[in-house]
C-alpha cells in the first residue's frame, strides 16, 4: 500500500484496546425543579484530543463532550453535563497511513475520521446510558459527520 493522505482504511486492521470513561458529570441545580416536561432541548459543545504513539501502533482520541438544557421560552436551564472519554486504538498497519517529512507527519484523514467515527458513535451509547436516570432523561446526542469533529 503506498503512503497517501487518503487510503482507503482497512477496518479489520483496528482494535479498540481500551475505553476510558475519565469524567462523567450531571449538574442539576439544587433551586430549581427541572421537569422532564419543561426541558426543550439542549445545547452541546465538542472537543477532542488525538495523540499518536508511532512506534506502538496507537492512536489515542480524548473526546470532551459538554451539553446544557433548555427550558421552553425561558433559556438555560442550569441543567448541565460534562463527559470527558478516552478511547486507545492499535492500528496494525499504522504505518502505512503515515506520511512522514522529517520530524513532522501527516495522517491518513480516512484513518482518522474512521476512528473519531467509531469513537464518538460509542459516546453516544455511554451518554444515553449515563443520563437514563437523570433530568436529561436519556439524552440522545446528535449523529455527526466525523470530519467534522476534525476541525475542533
């Protein structure tokens, strides 16, 4: 396979070694009675962290997840969440989606969307988890162009 920014990624050649869950945080403040019945929506904000161990075959994505309710006609509610996880990935053939040019690298963006892809999908299973038993009340976060959660 030659070295290019955009190969096709070879799924089989991925394995998730490890899902941190480093924070998990449900914030509902204590003056106020939120009501599933009031709660109109929420907005969310993004931000991750991609590291890259060359020599090992890893690739870690720290995704930062952040989401305040909405009451009906009134704003913010003070309801609050906050998810920080961590997903460590061995890529088998890690090196053939690296570009190298002296110190610096570049990779594969396929690679990369297919692992923020996969890590961000199973965010979504551990929210709606998490908030089944809370004010959010099983909070179904959007499904999302991984390219997109790139540009952060």
């Amino acid at each position: 396979m030659s070295k290019s920014e955009n190969n096709p990624v070879d799924p089989e050649k991925i394995n998730i070694l490890q899902i941190n869950l480093i924070k998990s945080s449900i914030e509902s403040p204590p003056d106020q009675n939120v009501d599933e019945n009031v709660i109109d929506g929420f907005v969310m904000s993004m931000g991750n962290e991609i590291n890259y161990s060359l020599e090992n075959k890893m690739v870690r994505i720290r995704l930062l997840l952040n989401f305040e309710g909405e009451l009906k006609d009134k704003g913010k509610s003070g309801l609050k969440g906050e998810f920080n996880i961590e997903y460590h990935f061995f890529v088998e053939n890690l090196d053939d989606n690296i570009k190298k040019d002296g110190e610096s690298f570049k990779v594969n963006k396929n690679l990369i969307a297919t692992l923020m892809g996969m890590a961000y999908s199973t965010s979504r299973g551990i929210v709606l988890e998490r908030t089944s038993n809370t004010a959010f009340k099983g909070l179904i976060i959007p499904i999302i162009n991984p390219n997109v959660a790139l540009d952060l």
